[in-house]
C-alpha cells in the first residue's frame, strides 16, 4: 500500500488526505508540505508525518507513492510543482480548477511529464470534476442527439468554509468586488473549464464562448454572485451554466436539463456538498492512480465506475 504526500494543508486537502487513510487507501500520510507551519502543525501531530516548507525539499517517492495537490487554483503555479512531484516518482491527484482545461502548452508539458516519468496525473474535485460537467455529461450521454444543456447550480455560502465565502465577495462593495473579480479572488475559476470539459466531449466544436458575473447586492454590500458561461456552436447548440453563489439562498440545489431525445432533467435537491463531494472525487482519483495509463487526465476522461 502507497504512502501519501499531502501538498497544501488547507481544508479540502486535510479532509480528503486523512479519509484516504482512513478507507485504507494509503499506508499513511508520510508528507505534508505547506509554507505555513501552523497549517501543517495539527496534521504533522496527528499522522506523524515529516514537515517541509517546500516541494524543493522532498527526496524520491517509493514506488506507487501519490501526491495530492491542493493549494491553489492558479494552473501555472500547481502545473509546475506537479512536474517537479511527477519527477520525484509521484503519481498525483489535484484539485486544481484552472488545470481541468490548461492551455495547450501546458496541458503537453503534464502529460510529457507524466508519460516519460510512467506515472498518472488526475484532475478533480466537486466542480470542476463533477457537479457541472462529469453529471450533466452523464446525463447527456443518455440522451439521442442532444441540442442544449442547461446547468444550474446554487450553494449558500453561510454553511460553507471561509475560503469559499471569501471568493463569493460577501461584505464586499462592488467596486471592491469589481476589483476582486480581475484579480482572479471573486468568482469561480472552473466555470469555463466545465463548460470546455462537456463541450469536448461531445465533440461540439464551438467558437463562441461568453463568460459573465452579477454580484448580488443587499443593504448596499455584495451577498455573493450569479456567474454564467454560454457556449454556442455554429448550428446552434448550447451549453449554458449558471452558477450562484449567496449567502441567504434558501433553495440549493443542482440541476441538469438536456434538450434531447428523450428530454432530461435531473436534479439534486439541497445540492451535491462541494467540499464532501470533493473528498468522495479525490478518493476515487487516488485510487486510479495504479489502474490508469502513464498520462495527464482531466475529470471527464476518467471511466465512471465504483470503488
């Protein structure tokens, strides 16, 4: 049985770093890596686990070692460490929402990285990875020739982690969550690639891809957001998904409707919990990592199966 190497000591990665050892999908949590020591510590005292500062500290993995990576989702910043973890004989698994669709340059760098070194590297997560594109990807693979697909998902961020409220702008002006929003933290970095993720594996070649947010506004400050992403192709078809975030939603819930034949919609009252969900799709990708070819995957090229 695989060791683990936890890189980023946040909550997500906590979580789903000591499930996997709890479901016996690793031996132990043997690393854990965080430039803050105080994010580390508990976790360091609960698993023994060595401590380090860096990725540029670790030695060579032990065969069949995984690494999960989840400290951010800027694509440049984790697609670097990745290759640097793929170099030292890790397989590893992230949570990065801006690596579920990189640019080309990018997403070639991972896989050469991954097919040289024989080792695997998954996206994935609750959302990206499945709420808005593996699900209604499901959906519509049940469906004869599907025309639009239509995605809503809404979560209140009240019962959610800091780091979430946080990116819906709560308590924030709107100029300051103008300015949030260009700097990349307001609003949801993965929205794009889900819509890129179900689009390519449809085969819907598409040109035209629009990208908006509306800040919610009560008592003068932001509550959270709407954020949608249209996808249109040259005959006419659509994805749209529509995304929102606030913290006096009363109705959470995920739905999926596929205009096809036959119609669907299918949807999970009270929504599917971002950050269990995350764990549950976290552990799965752990478990690929021995299964899979030597390459990079994104959540939809992952098979759908159980255990």
């Amino acid at each position: 049985m695989s060791n683990l190497a936890l890189i980023g000591a946040g909550q997500i990665g906590t979580a789903a770093a000591l499930a996997a050892r709890a479901d016996g999908i690793c031996s132990a949590i043997s690393i854990v890596v965080d430039p803050d020591a105080t994010a580390r510590a508990e976790l360091v005292a609960e698993t023994g686990a060595s401590a380090h500062a860096s990725t540029a500290e670790l030695s060579s993995a032990i065969e069949g070692d995984r690494a999960l990576v989840a400290f951010s989702s800027d694509a440049k910043k984790v697609g670097s460490e990745i290759i640097r973890l793929v170099s030292l004989g890790y397989h590893c698994v992230t949570t990065c929402e801006e690596l579920a669709w990189p640019d080309r340059h990018l997403w070639e760098a991972l896989h050469t990285a991954a097919a040289t070194e024989k080792r695997v590297i998954i996206v994935t997560g609750a959302n990206p990875g499945f709420a808005m594109d593996r699900f209604p990807l499901l959906a519509a693979a049940a469906s004869r020739s599907p025309s639009a697909i239509s995605v809503t998902r809404r979560v209140n961020t009240s019962r959610r982690r800091e780091t979430l409220v946080a990116k819906s702008g709560r308590g924030l002006t709107l100029d300051q969550f103008s300015a949030a929003w260009r700097a990349g933290r307001a609003g949801h970095k993965g929205l794009e690639a889900s819509a890129r993720l179900l689009a390519h594996s449809l085969k819907w070649d598409h040109n035209d891809l629009r990208e908006t947010i509306d800040p919610i506004v009560r008592d003068g400050l932001v509550s959270g957001y709407d954020q949608r992403v249209l996808v249109r192709t040259s005959d006419g078809r659509t994805i749209s998904l529509h995304l929102t975030l606030d913290a006096d939603l009363e109705d959470e819930y995920d739905e999926v409707v596929v205009d096809g034949t036959p119609p669907i919609t299918m949807r999970i009252d009270g929504g599917y919990h971002g950050d269990d969900g995350a764990t549950a799709q976290i552990l799965m990708a752990l478990r690929r990592c021995s299964e899979l070819e030597p390459g990079f995957y994104r959540p939809t090229d992952l098979p759908l199966r159980f255990g």
